[in-house]
C-alpha cells in the first residue's frame, strides 16, 4: 500500500482533519498505475532483449565449437603432409 493512501486511510480512522500537500489520491494513482505500465513495458522489451542475446550467444558457442573442430582436423592433416 502506498504511504499517502496509509496516511489518508489512517487520518480517516482517527478522525483528524487534515489537508494533504500532497496530489489528490485519485490523481496520484492514476500517475502510479500509468508508471507500473510503462515499467511493465520496459521489462518486457528487456526480456525480449535478453532472449535475443542468449540464442545470439548459443550460435556464437556453436560456431566456435565448430571453428575448433576444423582446426584440429586442418592442423592434424598439416602434420600428416610434413610427416611424408
């Protein structure tokens, strides 16, 4: 719970009055609820991002493993050409 909505809710309870410097709840919701959607968005774009870097890094692993695999096969048959 937000702690203006606590305060309003507890000054309520205890019946005092008291004028809040602060926005009206209403509006300071609305603006709450409108900076958890924008967050919101922003968390799906950075896992969408992060899902990217991750099939991006699983090809790169690939492409070196195969990389090294050609090279042992390339330096294995040089070795054999001095051989002879």
């Amino acid at each position: 719970m937000p702690y203006d909505q606590w305060v309003m809710e507890r000054l309520k309870v205890i019946k005092l009055t008291f004028k809040s410097n602060s926005f009206p709840l209403e509006q300071s919701q609305s603006t709450k609820s409108e900076e958890v959607k924008i967050l919101k968005e922003e968390i799906e774009r950075m896992k969408m991002k992060s899902d990217k870097l991750i099939d991006d890094l699983q090809s790169l692993q690939q492409e070196c493993a195969s990389l090294r695999c050609d090279n042992k096969e390339k330096t294995r048959m040089y070795q054999e050409l001095f051989k002879k």
